[in-house]
C-alpha cells in the first residue's frame, strides 16, 4: 500500500470532528500527523512536520493566511495548502489562489469534503509533478543585496510600471527578499492597491535617528511579501512629498542590510545633484522607447547627465515595444552609443487593466507576453541571462 498522505491540521475547531483516517481513496489513506493549537507558529510547526497537506482554517489563524501561505509555497513547497474559511467573498477567493493556495473550502465542512478535497490536490499535484516546469528564476538571490534604480529622461515611458513589475517577479520568482522605493509619487502605491500610511520624506527630519528598526515601520506589506517604501501616503490623493538626495541615500544604505533585492522607482531627474542617487545602485534600468525621437533623444541627454561611473552599470530597456513603432534598435543603439539589453511589448489591454486591479500583470496575467517579457528582463538583473539572448527575442517573438 501507498505511504499516507501526510495532513497538519491549523484548524482548532474543526480537528475533533475531522475523522479524516475514515476515508479512503483507490487504495490511499490520510493520516492526520499533527493538530495545532491557536496561536501555534504555523510556518514552523510545517517545517517540522513536513506534511503534504496543510488544512489552514483562516478564521481562527493569528496572522496573515495569505502571507502564510505565500511563505508555504516558497520554503516548504512539498506541502499544499488547502483554506477553510466561512468567507464566500470573491476577492477572498482570488488572494488565496494568488497566494498559492491549493484548494478553497467554505466554511462549515465535513470529513467527507474536506478528505475529497485532500485527494484531489494530491492527484493534481502528482499528474502535474513530471511535467512541473519551475517558475521560479535560477541563480536568484544574490551574494549581497542588490540594488537596481529604474529610471528615465522622459515622463510616461513605463518606468514605475516595469519598476513595479520588476520587484513583483523578483519576489513572486525567487526566493528573495525584495523591497520597492518609490522614489517619486505615489504611484508605486496604486499600481499595487496599497494605501500607505507614511512616506520616507517624514525621516528627512532627523536623518541621524533614523536606523534599521525606525525604517521598517514605514514599510507598506504587499501579499506577495513584497514591502513598499514611498514618497507619498494614500494611493488617490495622498500628496507627494520630496525626498531630499540625502534621506533616498540613507533609505538605501539600511535597505542594503536588511534585503536581496532593492528596486528603486527614482523620480523624473531635474538636476544633476539629484541623480546621485543612481551613485548608490548596482544596475540602472534605462527605459525608452522606440515610438519618437523625442523619447531617444531626451534618453541621450539623461545618459550624458549621468553622474560619472553610472553609464557603465546602465542598461537600456525599449518599453512599449509595437510593430509599428517608427524608430529602428540600429538608431536608438547608435544614437545613445548602448546595445539594447531588453525589450517590454506594448499591451494596451493587459497593462492598463492590472494598473487598475492593483495587481502587477507578472503575477495576474503571468502568461502573457508582455509578462514574460518582463520574466526575461527580471532574469537580466538576476543575472540568469546575458543581455544578447533578452534582446534576441525581439525579432521573432514581437515582429515575428
Ligand atoms: N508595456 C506597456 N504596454 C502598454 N502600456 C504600458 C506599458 N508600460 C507602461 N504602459 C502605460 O504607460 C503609462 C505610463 O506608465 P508609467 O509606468 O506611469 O510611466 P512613468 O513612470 O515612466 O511615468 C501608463 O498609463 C501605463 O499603463
Ligand atoms: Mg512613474
């Protein structure tokens, strides 16, 4: 007979009543390893017991299910993670599937149900298991942290869009830490659906003070477990606040402690003085465009604006990529003196539509084009690919 599958149970209400040994399917057995208490370290308790099936009762879980489940999937992905929970609200339902819960189970459940529920997850996974092509990026986390600056010489080229995208596949792809800066407005915040509730330009004060521990509490959580730090509070109408070069610099410096991965959305740059915040990154992602030659041009200019060294780590990125663009890779490369690292399509159906559900299109619309241009640009900064093979794709995947 087939090993048992193996069932935490987190669901302190409904253990007792859960014979879940009683049923069986073609020849298979459950077997319910551990029984947790409330207020019990979940994540630790799936660490130590290792089971297949976590049945996770969101109501009664002290903490954050979506975030638990996150981690789960990340860190313990022998185990799947099935919700029981009494809310029947959509939204509920479409967190724990992004999350990367298995399987969704409204609340009151019966030992039938629930064993069903077991053995299906069990099945998918194991016809899913030969074939299971990992959607997480190789050689992801780096040595150090890494700290990428996303910046532009044009306003409305994508930069907070591929900036957003870039932190959200890092940390949804690997098994990294990542942070997002927005430098700028509070853009970072709606392109997310967070509202956050203070903005770094507050810590301009009293610099001095501020350390690790202060920062932290003026991050914003994503339930990717991405954590956001911006400029501005709200996401409709929180005004924008400057943050002065030298609070972003000290912003940075603490980031570096603490992350694998920081990814900074800087401002519209005014002044050279402003841009030695692209000092302090590793890599600077250039976005522009081949639809005019106002977008090359202005990129030329920022490029030479540079402060000096940044040239060198910078990478030039075509946003909004179209069949009909007017402006050939030969000119833009030969006018800005760079090779093409990358090239996002244009999608004027997905893009705007995650910009307005909040949620970042590498993660709601993954299989998409435009998405996986995005996965190939993120493998760039992981350093999985070199820049040939990224812009290599443009020939035949977009004009193809
Ligand atoms: N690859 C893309 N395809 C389609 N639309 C895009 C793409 N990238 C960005 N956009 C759109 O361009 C606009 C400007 O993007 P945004 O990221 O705010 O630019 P920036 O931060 O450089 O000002 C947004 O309305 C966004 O929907
Ligand atoms: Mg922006």
């Amino acid at each position: 007979m087939a090993d048992p599958i193996r069932v935490l149970l987190a669901c302190p209400q409904e253990a007792a009543s859960l014979d879940l040994a009683a049923h069986r399917r073609n020849g298979e057995q459950l077997q319910v390893v551990g029984s947790l208490k409330r207020g019990e370290d979940t994540f630790e308790q799936c660490g130590r017991f290792s089971p297949d099936v976590l049945l996770l009762d969101v109501d009664t879980l002290e903490g954050n299910a979506f975030q638990l489940t996150k981690r789960l999937v990340l860190e313990h992905r022998e185990t799947a993670v099935i919700f029981m929970s009494s809310s029947k609200e959509p939204e509920d339902l479409r967190r724990a599937m992004l999350a990367g819960a298995a399987e969704y189970l409204i609340k009151p459940t019966e030992a039938e149900s629930v064993a069903a529920a077991i053995y299906d997850v069990i099945e998918v996974r194991a016809e899913r298991a030969g074939s299971d092509p990992s959607p997480r990026l190789p050689v992801a986390t780096p040595a150090q942290c890494k700290v990428v600056a996303v910046a532009s010489g044009k306003g409305g080229l994508g930069k907070t869009t591929i900036a957003v995208n870039l932190a959200a596949c890092l940390c949804t792809g690997t098994e990294s830490t990542v942070t997002l800066l927005g430098l700028e407005s509070g853009d970072c915040g709606v392109l997310l659906n967070l509202a956050p509730k203070h903005s770094i330009a507050e810590l301009s004060a009293a610099l001095d003070e501020v350390d690790l521990e202060l920062l932290e509490g003026y991050a914003t959580k994503h339930e990717s477990g991405l954590t956001l730090f911006t400029a501005s509070r709200g996401s409709l109408g929180g005004e924008a606040s400057v943050v002065t070069v030298d609070c972003a610099l000290h912003v940075i410096r603490l980031l570096r402690e603490s992350r694998d991965y920081v990814v900074v959305d800087t401002p519209l740059f005014q002044t050279k003085q402003e841009m030695v915040v692209l000092e302090a990154a590793d890599e600077i992602i250039c976005v522009t465009s081949s639809w005019d030659l106002l977008a090359v041009r202005n990129t030329k200019l920022f490029l030479c604006m540079m402060p000096e060294g940044c040239q060198e780590k910078t990478k030039i990125v075509i946003n909004r990529a179209d069949r009909t663009d007017m402006i050939r890779d030969t000119h833009i490369q030969k006018t800005l003196g760079m090779d093409i690292s990358a090239v996002i399509r244009n999608d004027a159906k997905v893009v705007p539509k995650s910009i307005n559900v909040g949620t970042p299109f590498v993660v709601g619309e993954e299989g998409t084009s435009v998405a996986q241009d995005m996965v190939q640009l993120t493998r760039l900064v992981t350093g999985s690919v070199v820049a040939a093979e990224t812009h290599k794709r443009r020939a035949f995947k977009l004009f193809g």
